[in-house]
C-alpha cells in the first residue's frame, strides 16, 4: 500500500478471535486510499453502493473507509460517504454492535473505540450509537447474534432493547424487505440456540409485526398432562432448541420446526386446551409466511407437509403399513430420501421439546427410515422379468412396498 494508507481487519474476524472461536471470511478496512489507488494497486471493484475491492490475490474484501447518513425509511435509505480524510474510528462508529466496532493494524495491536472488548467480556450485546436505530435490518441482526451466542451467557443490553422497542414502535420495522427478513432468519435457525431469536423479537415487538402467525402462539395454552410448560410459544421455543441440537446447522429443518405447530394459534377458545386437527389449521399460516417472506420453495414444501403430517409421525408405531408407504409417498423418498430427515429432526424435536421431556425416546424416527430403506430396495426389474407391464407393474411393486414395511421391526 502507498505512504499513508493503513489496513486493518475488522469486525467479526476480530471478534471472534477475541472468543477463542474460528471464523471463515476476514474483512478489511482501508484508511486514507481512494478508489484510484486501490485500482493501481490491481485490487478488483464489487461494490455498488460503497467502494469494496478484492485483493488480486487473496479475493478478500477491502472496504474503502466510509460513514453513512440517514435518507429514508427503511435499511435502504442511506447516503455513504467514502474518502481519505474518513478515519478508523468513523468507519467503527457506523456499525451496529461495540462487539463488531473492533479492529487490528497490520501489526496485530487491537483497536477497540468504542468498549467491544469491555462487553465481549461481560458477554453483553450493545449498540454502538444512536444511529444503530436508523437500520431496522439490526433488530434482526442482534436478535441473530444472541441465537448464536446466548449459549455463551450473552445477552441484549436493556439499552438497546430499548432502542429496538422504539424503532418497532416507530414504524422502521415494517419497512423491512421480506428477503432480507428471510435472509436473516435462514441463519438465525442455524445458530445453536434459535429460540433466542424469536424470544429477542418477541420481546422488542417485531416477532408480531415480522411473523404474526409465530407470535399468535404465546399465550394460548395446552393440556399440561402432555404440555408442562402449557404455553404453545414457550413449546415453539424449546423444539426449536431441541432441533438445533438434533440437526447443527440446519436451517431446513429449523424452519419445519418453527412452523409446525402454527394452527394451534387457530384453535376456537371451545376446544382448548386441546388442538384438535391444528395439523391442518396450520396450513394455511404456514403458506401465508412463506408467500410473504419468499420462502425457498424446499423450505416452503417441506414445512407444509412437517405441519401436516408430523402427528402422523408420532403415531408412525400404530400406522397401517400402507399409511405409512403413503407418508413416504408424501415426501417424495424414492427419489428423494434425504428428504425425510429434516421432517424427522423437527418430530423428535417435537415429541422433546417439553419440560422434563428433553430426552425421551423417539423410536418413530428409526423406524420410518427403515420402513423408507426397505420400501426403495423393491425394484421394479423384478416384475419386468416376471413379465409384468405398464400399471401392473406399479400395482405389483406398491404390493411389494407394503410387504416389506410391514416387515420392518416396530422396536
């Protein structure tokens, strides 16, 4: 780099070493260049809104320093400014968390302006400034970030909790775009404790103007006999964590759990505290959510039929075998087989996610994967040289499917 520009690596890079944990991607920050310059030095322009470069030989990104400014509603309405006379400290102020204001020269020294290192100690998330209230897109961000790190013993400082009620109460969390909702959802269910990121939204306001089928959830109660903790949100909490643990780093799965349970919210006062067909009540919500929110169609299809068929799970010992040949027709196993399991991570999540139920057995899951193996290994070439043809084959083989689940040990 020419005389009198300074890199330094930043943000999460920082962090996380700090915490003794590995982190992929390292970001950098450079102070007193212009583009021109970076341009000289071979480094490769990506970025539209800001000027971020690529290092012609790592492929790592190098951000120009730069400061923003409030335009409009919403995390798209923002000016930046990018210049040689920005400095560190203005890069660091802009950004949403003292845990992610942190940096490292390029002789390792930490610089730390705002007390990241203060709070990573004391396992508190806090805002850096004022203008962490001007991008609702952060609400999302903490909220994420204690999904992650709440294991840890971290949790949100009152202050900005604060902050965060304010910006739902003003209106900043509506003006998120959906995707962006999505994309910050996808990775909060593949964070070790995912329950904290609804709990963070619920608390702040956003879980209801975000994902009102979720929160329709808290405060409708279920038969304690089956239900200790009774309250259908604090049930949703604890399968979410339960199917973190099931299935690490699995958004797909996490997201069968998150809305299998949605038509419990429909429940007519009458009925409760049971749920009675909520199976197919829930449907409609879980359709609703993934219109809205742009839903991978996977995420999308898997997630209607977790809510529709996850009692048929539980019940999966007592099926007739041709109901549960059916079951697997429904999602598509023969040609698809993995797709069993993020629906089986998010029932056994189901069946543990309740008080003083966290380590019951689930022998229904082992069981439908066999009945699933042993139902693929019928060929069809069997009844070809049989001299079977056209539908008779298909009769023959769906015969043969039923055979040998029910061949399958119940055990």
């Amino acid at each position: 780099m020419p005389t009198g520009q300074r890199i330094y690596l930043v943000g999460g890079a920082v962090r996380d070493q700090l915490l003794g944990r590995t982190h992929g991607d390292r970001d950098f920050v450079v102070v007193g260049a212009t583009p021109e310059a970076m341009l000289a030095e071979g480094f490769k322009p990506v970025g539209k809104d800001f000027p971020v470069f690529l290092h012609p030989a790592t492929g790592e990104e190098y951000a120009l320093a730069r400061t923003e400014r409030k335009t409009g509603p919403g995390y798209h309405g923002f000016a930046f400014h990018a210049a040689p006379d920005v400095t560190l400290e203005d890069d660091l102020a802009r950004r949403d968390l003292t845990i992610n204001a942190m940096a490292r020269d390029e002789a390792g020294a930490l610089v730390d302006p705002y007390g990241g290192e203060n709070d990573l100690r004391a396992r508190v998330l806090r805002h850096v400034s004022p203008a962490f209230g001007e991008d609702p897109v952060r609400i999302l961000r903490v909220a994420r970030f204690l999904a992650r790190y709440a294991p840890l013993g971290f949790t949100i400082a009152a202050e900005t909790m604060a902050l965060m009620r304010a910006m739902v109460a003003h209106g900043e969390a509506a003006h998120l775009v959906h995707e962006r909702v999505w994309a910050e959802t996808r990775k909060a269910l593949a964070e070790p404790e995912p329950s904290a990121f609804v709990r963070s939204l619920r608390e702040c306001g956003a879980l209801a103007v975000l994902f009102p089928e979720i929160d329709a959830l808290y405060g409708v109660p279920q038969s304690p006999q089956h239900h200790p903790e009774v309250d259908c949100g604090a049930h949703l909490e604890l399968v979410l964590d339960q199917c973190a643990r099931l299935a690490p780093g699995d958004d797909l799965a996490g997201f069968c759990a998150l809305t299998h349970d949605l038509g419990k919210a429909l429940t007519p006062a009458d009925e409760l505290p049971r749920h009675i067909a909520h199976e197919h009540r829930g449907l409609a919500p879980v359709a609703a959510l993934c219109e809205r929110l742009k839903v991978p169609s996977e995420h999308a299809s898997l997630a209607l039929l977790t809510c529709r068929h996850h009692l048929d799970a539980h019940r999966a010992l007592e099926l007739k075998p041709a109901t549960v040949l059916a079951l697997l027709e429904a999602f598509d196993v023969f040609r698809r087989p993995e797709r069993l399991e993020p629906f089986l991570a998010a029932c056994t999540a189901d069946k543990r996610g309740r008080l003083h139920h966290e380590h019951d057995a689930y022998p229904q899951a082992d069981f439908l994967r066999a009945a699933r193996d042993a139902a693929r290994a019928v060929s069809a070439q069997v009844f070809v040289e049989q001299g079977l043809t056209g539908t008779a084959i298909g009769e023959a083989m769906r015969r043969a499917r039923i055979a040998a689940i029910a061949a399958v040990p119940k055990t």
